[in-house]
C-alpha cells in the first residue's frame, strides 16, 4: 500500500487496517516460522506498511 492510498483514508478506517496490517503480519511470520514462505519478501512489506499506518494516523493526532 502506498503513502498516497493511505492519506485518502478517514481516520476510522486507518485504524482499521492497521489491526488487519498487523494479524495479517503476525500469520505470515507464523507461517514462515513453520514452514517457508514462497515469497518471504511480504514480510518486509507488511512491516513498511504497519509504519506507514502508524505514521499517517499520529500526523493526524498531531494535527487535531
């Protein structure tokens, strides 16, 4: 998910996907700690777009 997609989101919905971001990160590590993944590089990514949920939802706390 890009920064750009991100910014569109309400603030409600941020939060949402950062809960779904993250299961979705905990399962691929699980999997991939039992057996490999065919792709293990979806971890990398799903730990840049937990930081950039986070991001984008304290720059909006900030801001309010």
């Amino acid at each position: 998910m890009k920064a750009a997609e991100i910014r569109e989101f309400s603030l409600e919905d941020l939060k949402e996907k950062l809960d779904e971001a993250i299961a979705q990160h905990k399962s691929l590590v699980l999997t991939h700690a039992v057996s490999q993944l065919e792709n293990p590089i979806q971890i990398r990514e799903g730990r840049k777009t937990i930081a950039r949920l986070k991001t984008e939802i304290k720059s909006r706390e900030l801001k309010a």
